[in-house]
C-alpha cells in the first residue's frame, strides 16, 4: 500500500488561533502513541493570524481513517470545533520518503 499524506488548512474563529494550535498541538503528542502515524506537523500560517496548517503522514488511508474514531481523537476534535471558523483539505498526497518518514513503502 501506498502511504497517505494529508495537507489541511484550518481558519481559526478570530482571535482564537493560539488555542485551536494548542489543541492540535495536544493531537500531535497523541499521534505519537501510534506507530501507523508517521508525521504529524502543526505550523502557522504566515499570510494571516488565523491560519494554521496540519500535515499528515500515514502508513495508509485506513490508519488515518481508523484513528478518527479513536475516543482521544474524537475528544479532542469536539474540544477544537468552537474555535475552527472554517476547513480546507488543501491537497491529498503519496509521500514517498525523506527525512522524518519512513522509506520502507508496502506493496
């Protein structure tokens, strides 16, 4: 199987981005009890002050899948809701290796 990658951009209500980072920060230390997530990166935006960026990198579509129902994940995606004005998956991708990522790609 390919390995899975998503690229998301959040919009935090105004004046509320620190604490949505602050929650998706919490997912990151969460994703790095699972061994099917391989990169979990949380940035800021630079083009606005209510931006925040997440990239995934999964060992398959299934384990991202999978983890969305996980009741910490869940707990936290509840907690963050009041504080995302808005969403957009900016891309879909296949990582295929690097520095952070595993290169051993399954068939």
């Amino acid at each position: 199987m390919k390995k899975f990658g998503l690229f998301n951009k959040l919009t935090a209500c105004e004046g509320k981005r620190d604490e949505l980072a602050e929650i998706l920060l919490q997912a990151s230390k969460s994703m790095e009890e699972l061994d099917d997530c391989e990169l979990y990166v949380v940035s800021l935006g630079n083009e606005s002050s209510d931006t925040i960026y997440v990239y995934e990198v999964w060992v398959d579509e299934n384990a991202h899948q999978a983890s969305l129902s996980q009741e910490v994940f869940q707990s936290l995606i509840q907690k963050a809701k009041p504080f995302i004005a808005g969403m957009d998956r900016v891309s879909t991708l296949s990582p295929l290796g690097g520095k952070g990522i595993s290169t051993f790609l399954r068939d």
